[in-house]
C-alpha cells in the first residue's frame, strides 16, 4: 500500500463526508460556532447544580490574573480560612506578591545550581535541554509552598500589594529567562575551563544580585518588618505592632504545614502505589525538603479529602483543569462533552495512557472548599479557583466526581491522616523521576 496520501484516498474521504448528512450538518455548526460548545451535552450540564452537603466558603474568590500563580493562590486561600477567623475578620488576603517575590528568587538560585551540577554534559542532553526550556516559570508544588513560608513568611497583602509585573508575568518572566540562560552560558563555560567550585558561587551571586534587582523594580521590595494593625467584622479596632514576616506567619498560620504530605493518583506501570516519587531538578529553596509524592489509589485521595473538608480545613489540589470543563458555568464532568458525537469517534485513552502520552499532566492547583456526600459517597466537589469572580459561581467551581478519578492528580493532606501502612511508606527513599516527567508539571 502506498505511504503517502493518495489522491484517490482524498478524494473517497470527501465523498463519504459529502454522503453524511450529519457530518454536514455538523460542519456547518462547527464553522460558525466554538466546537466545545457544539459538543456540549446539556444533559450533564442540567444535571449538575453548585450545591454541596458539606460547604466551608463564605468568603469571596481571589484571581490569580494574568500569571501562573495558582498553586500560592491555592495555598494562601488555604491558610487564609484560619486566619479569617483568628482575627476576626470577613475579607483577608496573604500577598501573593511577597511569596512570588521570594519563588523567583530561589527559583534562579535553584534552577543556577542545577546548570553547575550539570555543566559536565552535553548541550543536546535531554535534562540540559529541559532546564534550558524553563528557566523562570511562574508554576510549582506544594512541597515549594511550604519551603517558601518556613523561610521567608508572610505578610498581609496591605504589606507588599499587586503589581502590574505580579498581575501579568509575560514580560518579567522573558527578562528573567534571558538572563539565566546567559548566565548558563557562562557557567558552563567557566566550567569547561576549569573554573573551580568558588569561582562559580561567585559568578552565581553577581547574577542572583541583578534577578533581585530586576525583581524589586517588578515586583517591590519586600518588607522586612511592617507594622500591623486591622478592624474586625465587628469594627474593634486591633493593634499588633511591628512585624516580620516570619512572626506574622507564625501568628497567623492556623494549620501545620510541615505534616502536610503529597498524595498522587499515577496509575502508569512504572509508577507503582505505595511508592514515594520525586522529580529530577524540582524545587525552589535549595536545602528544603525535596518535593516528593506518595502514590496513591485515587479513591483513598477522595476518603482523606472528603473527611479534611468535613473536619472542616480546605484541601490543596492538583489537577488538569484544561480537560472536560467549561470555565464560564464552572462545571467539571468526566462527559462533559460530547465529542463522539461530533467526531464519530471515541478517545479511549486511560489515564495512565494520557500521562505517558502527554495527553494529559497536572496544570492548575486549586481548593477543594466543599464535598456533597450521599451518605459517605461523594457526588460532586466544590472548588475554590483562582480566577477572579466572574465564573462559575461567583468563582467557585463544580466537580462532579466522575471528574476527580480521571484528572485530579494531586492532594495535600495531613500525615496522620494516612493509614499506618502508607505513613511508614512516606519513610521510603524516593524513586526518581527523570525532569521532564508530567508528575513535575504542575511546576512549569
């Protein structure tokens, strides 16, 4: 049989479509309307309504705007519910801006660790390749959150507030990106000829000194103390005085972060459950715990999740919000689209198929703030996004659990939650994961 595409073969698909009326008909929609919304099916759609049986939010949705910001949205919106209600308040908002701050600055000292550690290869190797490629990406875990708030704090948006660098990263992101990968350029040259190990933490640190200057012209300066003062729901009047941003954290950060541990649903072979993970090359603060994962069956991820939000504490989570969803209703469905129909085929990839054949990986962190329950089985998620308050309900977002099993990949929970078996497994040393892994997504 010939290899390449025949005439003959064009001209036999074009008139078995000329001969189906649907396909017609369906050329017609679809050329004049978005095929999601053709492919929509009103039948999930009308099923599914934004009520749950257990609901924490009373608060309002934040946006991430223009940035990749999502996983410290998801991780201050998470510290925020204690800290509304130890002071008493309504509205409060860590800065996102004072921890992105700090992200980009370990990030390049990270990510300038890793070209020394591996300027011995080749341009071409695929690692090199891949640090090349996301050098300044706005992305990470929740392991990088964490490392973030034990070293640096935080502070109360009032303290370091948005900017237009923080709102929208593109430009700042380029410069950054351009300069590091100049610096790897050099880096890897002087070490070529024999630089030594102090030679290079020097030429490191001149670079460090212009990210951080480029970051406080973007970003501002962070605050090395503040003084911190506020009004309750009930209009008292508060007086704390001056703060560092390590003591506010302390104050104010109700849950302990560091006996939180990351559970991942990774149904590939070669990740088998029961199995602590990390990925090559993954981190920001050099020094902290690496991000390591547990893997795990995803309906257990659903059990400690639905008991956290019962218990009454939000749930960070990591998903592949790009698939089967509609951001404008807020809406997630496993068969939210119809597209079979559209396309009279049908994908039948799994998810361990979809991961190893990039089909599918983590892109968005968010908050699970509340769980429907038919008697311990949950129906559906109520998600807190990142997005601003025009979508969805007022921001909030609904996942049916169909959804969950196929594209939540990630939950943070607490380690005592785990059954005893799984939190002896936690003291495994980690399989490691080659740094372009889908598992180090979420990251980049």
């Amino acid at each position: 049989m010939s290899r390449d595409l025949a005439p003959d073969l064009v001209e036999r698909l074009t008139k078995a479509f000329d001969a189906d009326p649907t396909a017609r008909l369906l050329q017609n929609a679809v050329t004049t309307t978005s095929v999601d919304e053709v492919a929509l099916d009103r039948r999930v759609v009308t099923s599914i309504d934004h009520s749950v049986s257990n609901l924490l939010d009373d608060w309002a949705a934040t946006s991430q705007e223009k940035s990749g910001r999502c996983w410290l949205f998801a991780g201050t919106n998470l510290l925020r519910a204690g800290a509304r209600k130890k002071l008493g308040v309504k509205d409060f908002e860590f800065s996102q801006n004072h921890l992105l701050f700090w992200d980009k600055l370990e990030k390049a000292n990270h990510w300038l660790e890793s070209i020394i550690d591996t300027a011995d290869r080749d341009i071409d190797d695929r690692t090199v390749a891949h640090l090349l490629s996301t050098p300044a990406e706005d992305g990470g875990q929740w392991n990088m959150f964490v490392a973030l708030v034990v070293k640096h704090g935080l502070v109360p948006k009032t303290a370091m507030p948005e900017t237009k660098s923080s709102s929208n990263t593109r430009s700042m992101n380029r410069d950054i990106a351009t300069i590091l990968r100049q610096a790897a350029r050099d880096l890897r040259a002087g070490a070529s000829s024999g630089s030594g190990a102090d030679e290079l933490q020097a030429a490191k640190e001149e670079v460090l000194a212009t990210i951080h200057r480029l970051l406080c012209i973007h970003l501002g300066t962070p605050p090395e103390s503040f003084g911190w003062q506020w009004k309750d729901k009930d209009n008292g009047f508060h007086r704390s005085g001056e703060m560092t941003p390590r003591e506010f954290a302390e104050a104010y950060v109700t849950v302990p972060l560091t006996d939180y541990v990351c559970l991942v649903n990774d149904p590939r072979s070669t990740s088998p459950f029961g199995r602590t993970y990390t990925v090559e090359h993954l981190g920001n603060v050099v020094g902290a715990p690496p991000v390591t994962y547990l893997n795990v069956q995803a309906d257990l991820m659903k059990r400690l999740a639905a008991t956290a939000i019962v218990g009454g504490e939000p749930v960070w989570f990591g998903c592949d919000t790009g698939q089967m969803s509609n951001s404008e209703l807020g809406l997630w469905d496993a068969a939210l689209f119809d597209r079979a129909a559209v396309y009279a085929t049908s994908p039948d990839l799994a998810k361990a198929d979809r991961l190893t054949h990039h089909e599918s990986m983590m892109t968005h962190a968010m908050l699970f703030t509340g769980v429907d329950l038919q008697g311990e089985v949950p129906r559906r998620w109520r998600v807190e996004n990142s997005w601003g308050t025009e979508k969805g309900d007022k921001g909030f977002m609904t996942m049916n659990d169909s959804w969950f099993a196929e594209y939540v990949f990630e939950v943070a929970v607490r380690r005592d939650a785990l059954p005893a078996e799984l939190q002896a497994a936690l003291e495994q040393e980690p399989v490691v994961l080659p740094a372009w892994d889908p598992m180090g997504a979420l990251a980049r």
